[in-house]
C-alpha cells in the first residue's frame, strides 16, 4: 500500500526480460484471478469493449478480448457487467478520531468498499482535528491494513481556526495530501494567501469550503421560495459565491493551486470557468446529491432533477437533506450538470459525512449538516446515465480517472502494470436504500426508503477482492466451482 505521502504515478510494467525475472520470482505461485468476459470501461486506455481482465501479485497484467488462461487462473465470469477502475474519492468524513458513534476509519473503509471506492482522502475536521504532522501520522499509521487506501488531509489552519497557518511543510511530509478546513471557509485571507504561497512548494492543493460566515450564520437550507414555503432560515447563494470570489482572487495573486470543494450554484460555475480560462490554477469538485437533488427534498418532495416522475414523499421536512453547501434550486443543479460535460468541473466527490440518529432530529433548525456518500454516489449517478446527460465512460472518468489523475493518488486506470483496483457493478439491478443495506454506521441520507438502479458487486484493491455482493459471490461459487475466490477475503452480507 502507497502510504509515503508522495503520490506516485501507477508504475508501469518492467519490458526486460531481467527485470521481469528481478520481479516475478518471489509472487511465482501467487494464482492469477481473471474477470472474463465484461465490459471494460477504461477512459485512460480509450476503451469501451468486452474484454478480460489479468490480475497478479496486486497488478494488471493484461487487459483485452478473449485472452489465453493461465495454468493457475481463478475465472469470474462477468458477463452484463461493467469492469472499471475502481472509484477515488477525494472527500470523506470519516470522523476519526472523535466521534465513533458517527463513523470510524473501519467502517468509513468498509462502506467506501462497498460503494467501488479503492482510495479515499479523509477531512480534518475530527476531534481533535487533524492540524499537525503527529495526528496526521496517526491516520496513516492506523490505515494501513484498511480494505481500501485511506490518505489524510491536513487542516490549513490551526484548530482549523482560519487564524494561524497550520505546520503545512510537515504534515505534507507526514503524508497530507491535500489541506483543507473543510466545515467553514477559512477566515483570514492572510492565512489561506499564505496557504495558497505554500502550495506552489508542496504541490498539494489548498482544498476550501466557500461560505461566507456572516451570511451564513443560522441559515439550514437554502434561502429561496422552499426556505419561505417552511418557515426556515436560509442560505444565501452569495454566501458561497463571494468567498469563491476571494479565493480565486487569492489563488491568481499567489499562483497556488486552489481546489475548491463542493461548489453547488451556476454563478460560481461561471466564476471558475472564467479564473480557469484566465490561467489560474484551480480545480474543481462537485457532489453527486448536488447533481441530483433539489432544495424541495428538504420539503420532502422526492423528485430527482430534470425528471418528470415523483418519488414516494419522504419526511416534511427532511433533516438528512440538510447538507452544507445546501441543495440549490433545480436550475443549479442543471448548470452543474453543464460544467461537467464543458470541463469546468473537473471531479465528482461524496462529501460522504456521516452522523448519528440522534444528530438528525426533526427540528431543521438542531440538526447537523450533511449526508453519507460513498455507497450511493454510484446508483445516484447512473441515473445520469439513464437520462443521457452522461455517459458511463464520462461517470467512470470522473469518478475513478480523474481524482487519480489531479491528486496524484494511485489507481483510477487499468493500465497493464497499474496497481489492480477494479470495481465490477451492475448498471441495472434494483435496491432498496435502507439501513440495513448500508455498511457506514450511519445511514443519514434523504434516499431512505427508494429504490435505485446499480450496484457494485466486486472491489478489488491491488489484487485482493475487499467487497463481493453476496448474492453474486454465491453465485460464483455456485457455478461448478468454476471461479474460486477462496485465497481473497470476499466479505458477507452487510451487517450492523
Ligand atoms: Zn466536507
């Protein structure tokens, strides 16, 4: 497992024949497993096609149609299933260390497993938060052995207080990836200016949260006619538009990288497409239920963007779908979509930020923010699909290729000689959302209750199967002992 700290492009496969011999002799028995006959979605390789895909010793080692067997082969046949790279998310809550009730980085790694995920990048906004090279350390010591690869993110400030810069330098060297104080805009302009000076050395992007605090203040949903419709307090879409503003500003004056998180209005989409058209260097990121879900799924009306059909109504109001930014009025939500196809948004990422029943209460006003993500982001956006605003390529491509690619994390490609992580799902196959059938510790999410289409049913990370769908590992082993998973950890039915 990559845990250095400095990300490292996917190593390619040695050609000499010493070098092949240098490397193979100490996995010589180790079985090939073979997922045969799927359709392999891989946008780094250009490739929409059925094909096999070769697993040892952790890597690909081929990928195409019809491939010779090894002697040692351990065969899924996958057939009606995608194969693709498995999912990186580079925003997660994982709430560890300081609220296990919510999330630990156990069950955070067993839910992003089960929702495609291989590589996940967790926030600092724990208890105590994640401000120095000590604590940052911590998260990687205690990821090692985790189904999935878990990379800290360090906070940019202090107590994540956005008054006094953070130890950027070591906790980069600790292994940050990325730093953020992701929760609340920092404060200071002259911290994140000298956060954003700071990057252009690490090569780690300055990740924020745009709200602007005052505006914001006591605000639950967004303000607009839903807002009025129930009484609540609102959020301005300015709140986050103006501190957008300010950190653009920032990161054309400094030449940092900016990587802006969660942006969720058509008025900051255009704000970045204009800063990325005048050079600056910014990322950004977008969230699948700010794809999806409009404001009035706080009122309970269950309708999915751009769809005619109602979903059965949920609670009224609903407060697991008080997020923070907040779910914006359906011609947001549309702009969005437009930024993803233009290239204006470069990644989709969860958010997933778990919290406890007892956080959600039905008063709007006292419950926390946020929704869990990582087993949902895959069924929210197939329904993309389904309506042809994107395809499954572009749905892989941002979801697996491109947090790779701009975090400089490993996976996201099934290039021979890649590290192996593959999710295999099913477009189609209907589930119910419910408690039981999610693995987080938590299951706060508007989706309760609905059916949606797609599933994951294989996550491989470097060779190892670290989720299988129960229905479909029995069915494989049920095959006439055609594929046998014995030597990989398949896990059972999710349990709580
Ligand atoms: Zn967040």
């Amino acid at each position: 497992m990559h845990s250095s700290g400095s990300p490292q492009p996917p190593i390619r496969q040695m050609s000499g024949p010493l070098d092949s011999a240098r490397i193979q002799r100490p996995f010589l028995w180790a079985p090939a497993l073979v997922l045969r006959g799927g359709r392999v979605i891989d946008p780094t390789q250009g490739m929409d096609a059925p094909a096999d895909l070769v697993i040892r010793d952790g890597k690909v080692v081929a990928v195409g149609p019809c491939l010779p067997l090894p002697d040692d082969a351990r065969v899924v046949e996958v057939q009606g299933l995608v194969v693709a790279p498995a999912f990186v998310d580079v925003h997660v809550h994982l709430r560890d260390p300081g609220f296990p009730e919510k999330e630990t980085l156990q069950s955070g790694a067993a839910a992003a497993a089960a929702g495609g995920f291989a590589t996940i990048c967790c926030m600092p906004n724990t208890q105590p938060p994640l401000d120095t090279p000590e604590r940052v350390r911590d998260i990687v010591e205690r990821a090692r052995g985790l189904p999935v690869r878990v990379f800290p993110i360090g906070a940019i400030s202090r107590g994540r207080r956005g008054e006094e810069l953070a130890d950027l330098v070591g906790m980069a060297e600790a292994g940050a990836v990325g730093f953020s104080d992701d929760g609340d805009s920092t404060r200071s302009a002259r911290v994140l200016r000298a956060a954003l000076e700071t990057s252009r050395l690490l090569g780690r992007p300055i990740m924020v949260h745009c709200e602007e605090w005052t505006l914001a203040a006591g605000g639950v949903v967004h303000e607009g006619p839903v807002a009025r419709r129930l009484g609540l307090p609102g959020v301005p879409a300015a709140a986050e538009e103006i501190v957008l503003l300010r950190d653009l500003e920032l990161a054309r004056v400094t030449g940092g990288w900016l990587h802006v998180l969660h942006l969720t209005t058509a008025r900051g989409l255009a704000f970045v497409r204009r800063a990325k058209r005048d050079g600056v260097r910014v990322t950004v990121e977008v969230t699948p239920h700010h794809l999806l879900l409009t404001d009035e799924w706080v009122a309970g009306v269950r309708r999915f963007a751009g769809e005619e059909e109602v979903q059965p109504p949920g609670p009224c109001p609903d407060p697991n779908a008080k997020v923070n930014p907040p779910l914006r009025p359906e011609e947001d939500v549309l702009a969005l979509r437009a930024g993803l196809r233009d290239g204006t948004i470069d990644l989709i990422a969860t958010d997933h930020a778990p919290h406890h029943e007892q956080d959600k209460p039905s008063d709007l006003r006292r419950a926390a923010f946020g929704m869990v993500g990582l087993e949902l982001a895959l069924p929210l956006l197939l329904r993309l699909v389904h309506a042809g605003s994107l395809t499954l390529r572009e749905l892989i491509e941002f979801l697996s290729c491109q947090p790779a690619r701009v975090l400089g994390l490993p996976g996201g490609t099934l290039r021979p000689g890649s590290p192996a992580d593959v999710v295999v799902f099913d477009p189609a196959v209907p589930w119910q959302i419910t408690r039981e059938t999610l693995r987080s510790r938590s299951a706060n999410t508007p989706l309760l209750g609905l059916t949606l289409h797609g599933r994951v049913l294989l996550t491989i990370v470097e060779g190892k199967v670290v989720y299988g769908d129960t229905h479909f590992t029995d069915r494989c082993t049920g095959l006439g002992g055609r594929p046998d998973l014995s030597g990989y950890p398949i896990r059972g039915a999710p349990q709580r």
